[in-house]
C-alpha cells in the first residue's frame, strides 16, 4: 500500500531551469511548503514536460542561457526570470507577461518578491 502524503499532494508544481542549482535549492528550502519543485540545468527534455506545472523560474547566468530561455519560452505557464545581470533583466523587461526578480538583492527581499509572485500566479 502506497501512503500519500495529504500535504505532498496539494502542493503546486513548479518547474526551475538553474544550470549551476545554486538558486534553485534556495528554492526548494524557502518554499518547501507550498511548491514541490523539478530542477533542470539543461535542454534535452525541457519542453516536453512543461505542462504540468504552474509556474516555471528560469534562473539566467549568462547570455548563452537567455537565447536558451527564448527557445522554450511559451506564454500558457506563468514565468518568473531570474539573475544577477541587470543588463538581461533590462533587456527581458520589454516582453510582457514575464515576471523578473533581480537575484542580487538581499535574501529577504527576493524572498517577499517571489511571494508576491506566486500570490498573484495563483489567484
């Protein structure tokens, strides 16, 4: 007999794309209970799953990881764009739709920002 956790169940699927899962274990942890999270950090198969979740963060390093980004980028599955280069951010400020949080600020703050995000994805 298979024991599912009531908890575990009704949890939202989120999906993080993070080539270097820095960002996306911090992820995890702050939001362990309300998300249940797939990490990916390459292409292979990225495409072909995203329907299943409600939200995915796309964590960009590098802009070799935003024409990436631009490759998958569907607007039926809110979006949440992550980095520490203000160049990109500015850059992906000009498509609508797609939420951006700034990761170089202090942890507090991108914390309360995602909040903020996912109050409003799930509503």
């Amino acid at each position: 007999m298979i024991k599912l956790d009531i908890r575990e169940m009704s949890k939202r699927k989120g999906l993080i794309y993070d080539s270097q899962k820095y960002f996306s274990r911090f992820l995890k942890y702050e939001f362990k209970e309300d998300y249940s999270f797939d990490t990916y950090c390459n292409f292979k198969y990225f495409d072909k799953v995203l329907d299943k979740y409600s939200v995915i963060i796309f964590v960009i390093y590098s802009e070799e990881e935003l024409l990436d980004f631009i490759k998958v980028y569907r607007k039926e599955i809110p979006l949440i764009i992550c980095s520490f280069n203000n160049k990109i951010l500015v850059e992906l400020g000009k498509i609508d739709e797609v939420l951006l949080l700034d990761t170089s600020k202090l942890r507090a703050e991108i914390v309360t920002e995602l909040k903020t995000y996912f109050n409003c994805i799930s509503h």
